[in-house]
C-alpha cells in the first residue's frame, strides 16, 4: 500500500471520528452542558445538537425528572436522651443542570447528608412522644431546609416523608404496657358509662311504668268511687222506698186494727182474757230469776170468773158474738203498696250522678267514656212484685 493510500485512509479516520462526536442526540427530560475549550458554553435541552470537533464538549446528561432517594435508618438522639431510628424519603429534582453541575460535586450525597443533620436537629429538639406524633411537622420542617439549602445547587426538594421512627426494643415494651394499660382503662370507663346509660334508661322506663300505673290506679279509683256513689245513692233511694212502704203498711196495719177494734166492740171479759195471755210471756228469758205478779192480776181473776158463768151470768163461751162485729165495712188496699215516689233513674239525681265530673281529673280520667248518663231500669213498685194479677195487690179476706 502506497504512502497516499494510507494517509487517505487516515484522514478519512479522522473525519469519521470528528462526524461522530460532531452530531449529538440529548432525549428528552434530560439536559446537557456543552464546554468549549473547558469553559461552560451553554445547557442543551432535548434533541439534535452539533458541537465542534476537538473543541467542544458535552458533561454526562442530567436527569431532570423528579427522584427518590430513600436514606438507611439515622439513630437521632431526642431531648428525653432516647436513641431512636429514622428512615426517610426524599423527593427532589433538578431545576438547572449548570448549577448541579457546577454548583455541587454530588448533589445526591449532599442532599442525604444534609437530610441526615437537618433531622436530628429537628428531632432532638423533640421527646419521644413528640417525635411519634408530630410526623408531619418534622416532614414540614426538613422540607423547609432542605429547600433553601439546596436552591443554589440547582435542586428542588419537593417533599421529605419519614418512613419509620423505632425507639428502643425496652422503650417498645414500655409503650405496648402503656398503651394496653390506656386501653384496659377506656374499655372499664365505656363499660361503666354504658352500665351507667342502663341504668338510666331503666330508670326512666320504670319511672314512666310508675307514673303510668298511679294514673290507671287514680282513674280506676275514681271510677270506683263514682260507682260506689251510684250504689249508694240508688240503694240509699231503696232503702227509702222500702222504709216509706213500710212505715205505710205498719200504718195501715195499725188503722186497721184499731178500726176492726172499735168495729167489734170487745167486752172486758175478752180483755182479761187477752191481758192473762200476755203474761207469761213477762216470765219469758233464762236471766229472770223473779217474777212481780201485777197488781191487776187479781181484777183480771175476777173477770175470768164472770167469763166462767160465776154470777148467774152466761159464759163467754156460749155467748155470740156482737152484732155490731160482723157488720164491718171492707178495706180498700189499692193503694197499699204504692210508694208514690218516682223510680230512681226519673229522680233529680239521676240526671247527674256525679258531682265532680267538671274537674280536671273527672275530666281527664273520663276520657273515652260516653257523655250521656247510663239509663237506668225503672224500678219496679211493691205491688207489681207481690201482685199475681194485673199488678193490682192481692185483697185481704173481709173481717169476721
């Protein structure tokens, strides 16, 4: 091969060499820095750039999109003196890739670095208890930091998560006995306020059952008693009727026994007779123990003697009786058995039995019954009952 063909080829080595590192394709959410002779040029975005061969010069390409660091866990000492283990996330992204070039050597372990002491100068201003409840203020915090401080390296932190926060495996023990102690005591004090609920719901269902049964109690008693009023009253107006029926029979009786007296004209022999028939019914009862002999007795003696024939005079038992002693005239006893006095449920009373029905009680206790007065049966006379015919009264035989 002669010196021109390899000085050809040489030359087209290098031309090929010089094409390939002209042409450069960047893809997209990545960006480039271009140095010309060492010193920054410009950034390139996505797609096809052209750079001078043996002059320019393109850095490794920057990932612009968002990305997650995770971090080992940190032992972070709290403000109680407890060693605790924290294992975060990072999320950032880089928003100007000559400042990450330029501004930082790693942006990446700067950024962990700077997580790791900016959380345990946030959790150990903390205790323990702090530090597992205020989660979200510790993300707020790291953030905050994070963000300022990293701003000049070209990098946005867009948030900071805390994964895990683990105390010591005694402080765990501690903590699992305090909480089954919490929770022991929320279970006795919601068993003892439902108990407590019970009771007073019980409480004011058998108030309301009492209140409930004083008021069936109290109606029913009024009605009781408006009811025994009633009786009373309509046997009270009996017990009349039946004392007037009486007091007018017993004068009837007695009318006619004087009249048949007067009209039979007895003579004193029939009155001795009477009177010594009457006497031993003094001596009558176990608790007499003496008996006073009237003085009359001897008079009523002496009238039995005339009756006995004593005087020439004839004996009762073979005289006749008076002719005056049959002639008596007939009683009328219509009208001897008629009270004359309305039935009970015709009387004033009746109309309106109850006198207290215009209170409230009466009022409230009587809801549901019917307003009109219960009708009541008539009540039939003394001669309706003992008349077999006609309801007229049966006519006691003419006197002797």
């Amino acid at each position: 091969m002669t010196a021109g063909a390899i000085a050809a080829i040489v030359v087209a080595a290098v031309l090929l060499i010089a094409l390939v590192r002209m042409v450069r394709i960047v893809p997209q959410a990545r960006a480039g820095v271009v140095e010309r002779l060492g010193r920054y040029t410009r950034t390139q975005g996505p797609g096809l750039t052209l750079l001078l061969p043996f002059v320019d010069r393109m850095r490794p390409l920057i990932d612009l999109r968002e990305q997650v660091v995770s971090f080992p866990p940190q032992p972070v000492i709290t403000s109680d003196n407890l060693t605790v283990a924290i294992d975060s996330v990072v999320y950032f992204q880089v928003t100007d890739a000559r400042a990450a070039s330029y501004e930082i050597a790693n942006y990446i372990q700067a950024v962990e670095q700077l997580t790791i002491t900016t959380l345990r100068n946030v959790v150990g201003s903390l205790n323990l208890e702090q530090a597992l409840t205020s989660r979200d203020s510790i993300n707020t915090q790291l953030r905050g930091v994070l963000d300022e401080a990293t701003g000049p390296w070209g990098i946005r932190v867009a948030r900071v998560e805390i994964k895990a926060i683990e105390p010591p495996p005694s402080i765990q023990d501690a903590m699992e006995k305090q909480m089954r102690a919490d929770r022991d005591k929320r279970a006795i004090i919601l068993s003892a306020e439902g108990q407590r609920e019970a009771s007073i719901k019980t409480a004011e269902g058998q108030k309301a059952a009492q209140i409930l049964s004083a008021e069936a109690q109290k109606q029913a008693a009024i009605l009781a008693a408006e009811a025994e009023r009633q009786s009373r009253i309509l046997r009270a107006e009996g017990e009349r009727a039946a004392a007037f029926l009486t007091a007018q029979g017993q004068a009837k009786a007695i009318e006619t026994t004087f009249n048949a007296i007067h009209a039979g004209k007895p003579d004193p022999a029939l009155l001795a007779y009477q009177y010594l028939q009457t006497l031993p019914k003094l001596a009558q009862g176990d608790a007499n123990k003496m008996w006073i002999v009237p003085s009359e007795f001897s008079k009523a003696l002496d009238g039995l003697a005339r009756l006995a024939g004593a005087e020439d005079r004839p004996s009762w038992l073979e005289q006749s009786g008076s002719a005056n002693g049959t002639g008596g005239e007939s009683l009328d006893t219509s009208s001897w058995f008629d009270s004359h006095l309305p039935p009970a449920a015709e009387q004033p009373e009746a109309a309106n039995l109850r006198a207290s029905d215009d209170d409230p009680d009466s009022r409230s206790a009587h809801v549901g019954l019917p307003d009109a007065p219960v009708a009541l049966p008539p009540v039939p006379t003394l001669g309706d009952v003992l008349g077999g015919n006609g309801g007229s009264p049966p006519q006691p035989p003419p006197s002797a």
